[in-house]
C-alpha cells in the first residue's frame, strides 16, 4: 500500500453526484442492528465511478453488521473489486490524492463511522463529505476538522476504488 501513488492526470474536484444519487446509498441496519457504513461508503463511491460490483455492496443481504478492513479487503477480493484499503498516518495523504483526481474516498470518520470524502476545494483547505446517515447532504469542512475526525477514533481508515473512469454524470470533456 506504501510507496507511490499511480499517475493520474488532476481532474479537479467539481465530480460531485448528484444529491438524489446520494439517497440511494443511505446506511441501513444489518440483522444483528449495526449499520452498513462502510458498505454504503463504498457503494457510493462504485457509484461515482461505475462499478457496479461495488456500488452493489448495499442491496447485498449478506451485508451489514459492521464491517472492518480485513473483511473489506476479502469482500472485495471475492468480488474482484479493484481498491486500496488504507489504514493509518498514510491514510490524509490518500485521500487528499484520491480527492484531487476525481475519486471518492470511504473515511472513517468520527467515533465508529464511515462517510465519503466526494471532493476538496483546490487550496486543500476544504473537503466534501457526504454521510450515509444523512445522504441528501454534501457537508464543507475544514481541513483541520477533517483530520480531526478522520484521524480521532482509530487513527484513520480509507478505502479508495482504483477506478479512474469519469463519473457517469460528467462529460467526459471536462
């Protein structure tokens, strides 16, 4: 996972789904009555980039209940979903990347949460974030909070799809 970071041409961060895209990936209670976080975390990012085995994640029965990156990492394998699974002090520095060519990041974020990183202004002083609680909602933070919460509860957790491919809402011309 350490070491460089694949060459990607800066994209920008305007690539933000549409609110109405958002609600589709709302976190829901597994069978046990823990939530889908991560799941729809990263279903909103396949998604973003069209894939679809990923953006299925959340209709799938078998998930909720939680989810940590061990089991990420082998449900993703199963599904040949292509990610980098990023925990600890690397994990700012991915996403920030991940965020500057057009792709969103699933983030830890606060006390046992995950949301998705969708964009960052061009200064890296703010950054986007949707949560799944509450998926009408594109949230502005600043940089500071979001290391904050980020890195607060267990020092810093991302999952970054390895797709590239344009949002399917945005002309690929952009």
């Amino acid at each position: 996972m350490a070491g460089e970071y694949p060459a990607a041409r800066d994209r920008g961060t305007e690539y933000v789904m549409p609110p109405a895209v958002f609600r589709l990936y709302e976190n829901r209670r597994g069978p046990k009555g823990e939530g889908s976080c991560v799941w729809a975390s990263c279903a909103m990012a396949g998604a973003h980039h069209d894939v679809r085995a990923a953006e299925a994640l959340l209709r799938d029965p078998n998930f909720g209940d939680g989810a940590w990156p061990e089991r990420v990492e082998r449900e993703f394998n199963a599904r040949q979903i292509e990610a980098w699974n990023v925990e600890g002090t690397e994990s700012m520095t991915w996403i920030e990347w991940a965020l500057r060519t057009g792709r969103y990041a699933a983030i830890t974020y606060g006390h046992a949460h995950m949301i998705c990183a969708v964009g960052m202004r061009p200064d890296g002083k703010t950054i986007y974030v949707v949560d799944n609680n509450y998926p009408s909602e594109v949230r502005a933070v600043s940089r500071d909070v979001f290391m904050r919460e980020h890195k607060g509860y267990s020092g810093g957790w991302a999952v970054i799809l390895k797709s590239v491919g344009p949002p399917p809402w945005v002309p690929a011309t952009q």
